[in-house]
C-alpha cells in the first residue's frame, strides 16, 4: 500500500496552527486527514473491484439506488454529492453492465428514474459478505465504542456540512435552499 505520510504532513505549518489556535488546527487537521483517508480507502476498494470491471463510485451509487428505492438522477446525484453529469455518466456505466435501469418517470418524462437490476442483486449478494470482512479488517484497529462513536461523530458533521452548504448556496443564487444538493 502507500507510505504512510508522517503527522506534520497532513498538518500546518507552526504559523499557521498558531495564528489558528489550537482547535481550529485540530479541525483543519482533521480534514486534511479525512481527505486523505478518504482517497485511499477509495484507492483500496477500486483495486479489489477492478477485476469485475467495477469501481468504487459506481458501487456508491448502486448503494444509493437500493437505499433511496427509485430515485431520480439528480437526488441520486445530491446523494452522492457529486453533480448531475458526473452521476449521469456512472449511471450509464452500470446501465451497460446490466446493474441498473435507467428509466423516465411515470409522471415526467424529462425525469430520469433509477432502478437496480436483479444482475445487480445477485452480484452484490454474493460478494457483499467479503467486502465486509475487508472493511471489518480496515477497522479493526477501533474498538466497539470507538466505532460507533466515529460513526456518531461523522454523521454529525456530514449532516452539518450538508445543510451549511445548501443554505450557503441558496444565499449564493438568491434561492430557496435544496436539501441535499
């Protein structure tokens, strides 16, 4: 795997963390850390997925699908948090695959409706117990209750992130903020 990046790296410099404060330099530390966590668990599981012709985002957005149920485009694109064309082209990825349908809605057409496939099922029903061995091993190093309070902790500023981020776009455009875009 990677080397694995000293602590001062994914940090500030001393002027910086110092002009900051001590909190503020932990939360920017601890963004860096989660983008580069982030990336390499993507790195991880786009290896282990490559040799079905798979990757990690499409693997998200067929989780999304079954999730939301038969979402549209863009709410499986808000969900993701990605744009619109990005998830347009991962969607006919998977829809070349037989993984999932792309369809219009049955009250707009101009809507573009999502459904995964019984192919998609199967696939994911005989691999899923593997890949949760790995992602058990990779967080093996918490225990229980750290666990559980990561997860806690994560959901709470991903739902805080998420609703900033509307409401500053809606200010941004003069509109109504959108949930989940």
């Amino acid at each position: 795997m990677s080397t694995s990046l000293p602590w001062e790296a994914l940090g500030l410099s001393e002027d910086e963390a110092e002009r900051l404060g001590g909190d503020a330099a932990t939360r920017v530390r601890i963004f860096r850390l989660i983008i580069v966590l982030a990336q390499e668990l993507r790195t991880l599981m786009d290896q282990r997925l490559r040799p079905d012709g798979l990757t990690t985002q499409q693997a998200a957005l067929i989780t999304v699908v079954d999730a939301i149920g038969v979402p549209s485009l863009s709410q499986a694109a808000a969900a993701l948090g990605t744009s619109h064309q990005n998830a347009r082209q991962i969607a006919d990825a998977l829809e070349r695959k037989g993984m999932l349908r792309i369809g219009p809605d049955e009250k707009d057409a101009r809507v573009r409706r999502l459904q995964t496939t019984n192919q998609s099922h199967e696939y994911w029903r005989q691999r899923s117990w593997s890949d949760q061995q790995l992602v058990l091993e990779w967080f093996q190093c918490l225990t229980d209750e750290e666990a559980r309070t990561l997860f806690d902790l994560m959901l709470r500023v991903e739902a805080h992130v998420r609703t900033g981020f509307t409401t500053d776009q809606a200010d941004e455009e003069g509109s109504e903020p959108v949930a989940g875009s």
